[in-house]
C-alpha cells in the first residue's frame, strides 16, 4: 500500500493544479505519426462518399447504385481506400436493389410489405455504420452483401 495520504478535494475558489512541467529549453515530444500507407483526409472523405451516396436512393431511383458507382469510377485509380470501399458499397446496393425487388414481389402475398421496410432500415443502418468506418481509414464488409464486383 501506499503511504502518502490522500491529496484532498480543491477548495471552491482555489485554483486547480498546475499541470506537470518540463525543464526549460525541452519541447512536449511530437505526436505520434500514421503509418505512412495511411489514406489522407481527402481519400477517407471520398470512401466515406462513397456510401453516403447511396442515400440518394431514397430521391432518385437507382441513385443508390448511380451515387456509389459515380464516385468510385472517378476515384478508384488514384485513392486505394476509394477504390475499395467503392465496390464494396456498389456491390451492397445492388444486393439492396434486388432484395427490395423481391420484397415488391412477395408484397402481393402480404410478407413482402414488412420485409420492404426491413431491407429500407438495414441498407440505411449498414450504410452509415460503413461511411463511419470509411471516415476513420478502415475498410468495412456489409453482411449478406454479394460480390458482382471483385
């Protein structure tokens, strides 16, 4: 156990402790550095895009597929996290497109209704959890997504 007591609560109106100093003519030690294969801001900015852009979905038809596809074509061969992050969310959205697809199609038998609201929630859901992904570098796999595009 330790010996010292207890430093006690600050007394209203004192002023709080002074943070720990180091000997005069030493600098604070640099922030530590990325990895120098780290995408910069602008290529995390862009993958991030990448699958907001398929919000557009919900204003445009097809935009889903259209605002993915756009980004990723005209960024994949200069940003490697684009070029990625793009055909995983092109790939999604038309998993998306089909499974609501099918969903219109079984709505004349009544189960199609519900599962057309649940294919809506989950592309939102699964597409902001990837942009978020996609913001801070890394590289995101959508569950029940199928590979059209290697």
């Amino acid at each position: 156990m330790d010996d010292t007591p207890p430093t006690p609560p600050p007394q209203p109106g004192s002023q709080p402790p002074m943070p720990p100093s180091y000997p005069s003519g030493q600098a604070l030690p640099p922030p530590p550095q990325p990895p120098p294969n780290f995408p910069g801001a602008e290529e995390r900015q862009m993958a991030m895009w990448c699958h907001l852009a398929s919000l557009a979905g919900y204003l445009v038809p097809f935009g889903n597929v259209i605002g993915p596809l756009v980004i990723w074509l005209s960024k994949r061969e200069t940003m490697p996290l684009v070029d990625r992050e793009g055909k995983e969310s092109v790939n999604f959205q038309i998993s998306v497109t089909i499974y609501a697809l099918v969903s219109l199609v079984l709505a004349f038998f009544c189960i199609g209704i519900p599962l057309l609201i649940a294919v809506g929630v989950f592309a939102v859901v699964f597409a902001v959890l990837a942009s978020i992904e996609a913001s801070k570098g890394n590289s995101y796999k959508y569950p029940l997504c199928i590979r059209f595009i290697n």
